[in-house]
C-alpha cells in the first residue's frame, strides 16, 4: 500500500547540464515523462542547459530523474540537479516550450 508521502503529488525541477541541447533531449524527456503520466514541461535555456518542470508522486518523478540523468543515446549529461516542492496542479500535459 502506498504511502501519502509517495503517492500525494509533488513538483520537481530539474536542470540538466552538459551536451543536452541539439540531441533530442527535450522530445526524450517528454516521451519519458508522458509514459509515467507526468505533466509539466522541457525548455531549452539560453546556457545550453535544459530545464525539466514535472509533477506527480514522488515514484515515478524519481524514475524520470534516473531517466533524465542518462539522457537519450547522442547526449552527455554532466549533471541533473533536481529540486523538489508543492505541485501546483497548473499543468494539463506534459509538453515542450
């Protein structure tokens, strides 16, 4: 049985660094987080980091961590640095900016 803490939903924010733009990072990141019913979002910054913004419980945004920091095959992640906090709830899907 799951416990509140696992299954209440939770934002984490997630900045990825490393060669991560230009690679399919972004479209990984949302497959990944559409397949574990995730919502929220991936933007491009202007460092050439990516930014990942997804709520859920804390399971599956964890799974989606271990995802990111991996990163699709052509990228080379050099840190995914996550945040967590309050879901807002302001988000319908999972999609990119």
């Amino acid at each position: 049985m799951a416990s509140d803490a696992t299954s209440s939903p939770i934002r984490m924010t997630v900045w990825i660094t490393g060669d991560v733009q230009g690679v399919g990072f972004r479209v990984f990141a949302q497959h990944r987080a559409q397949r574990l019913g995730l919502r929220g979002y991936t933007q491009n910054q202007a460092d050439g980091s990516v930014l990942v913004v997804a709520e859920g419980s804390r399971d599956l945004l964890t799974q989606l961590l271990a995802q990111l920091r991996q990163g699709p095959y052509l990228a080379n992640v050099e840190q995914a640095r996550a945040d967590w906090g309050d879901a807002t709830g302001e988000f319908a899907a999972f999609g990119i900016r």
